[in-house]
C-alpha cells in the first residue's frame, strides 16, 4: 500500500500535509528512514492498515485516560 492509500479516508488527513512530514522527517533521521517506513507500509493490506489504525486508536484513548487521571503529569 502507499502512504495515501493507508491515511485516507482518516478524518483530517491532507496528502500535502503528509508529504511536508515526510520531508520534515527526512530532514530529522534521513532519506533512509522515510524509505525504510515506506517499505514497511508498502508490504501492509488493508486489514494491516486497519489492525495499525485502531492500535493507534486504542493508544490514543490509553493516553488520554491516563490524563484524565493524572491531570498533575499533562503539560498546561
């Protein structure tokens, strides 16, 4: 799959948005990088892609749990 083909549809998500991280990433850790994660992506099916969202999601509702707990740790 490519990038595009695994973030759209997600809510928010910009292709010129995408490319400016990749550029951004590729100036931070290399070119190498940005293409190793490319490959990576490149080998997923749809039902990867899905499985690696809702991890995301799932990480995403952990956190802001932890924050709601520990409103002291959250950054103001």
């Amino acid at each position: 799959m490519s990038t595009e083909d695994v973030f759209a549809g997600l809510p928010g998500y910009d292709a010129d948005q995408q490319r400016e991280y990749e550029r951004e990433a590729a100036e931070r850790w290399g070119q190498d990088a940005v293409d190793a994660s490319r490959a990576r992506i490149g080998g997923w099916t749809k039902q990867d892609a899905a499985a690696s969202m809702e991890e995301h999601a799932a990480l995403s509702r952990g956190m802001q749990g932890l924050a709601r707990e520990f409103p002291q740790c959250v950054a103001q």
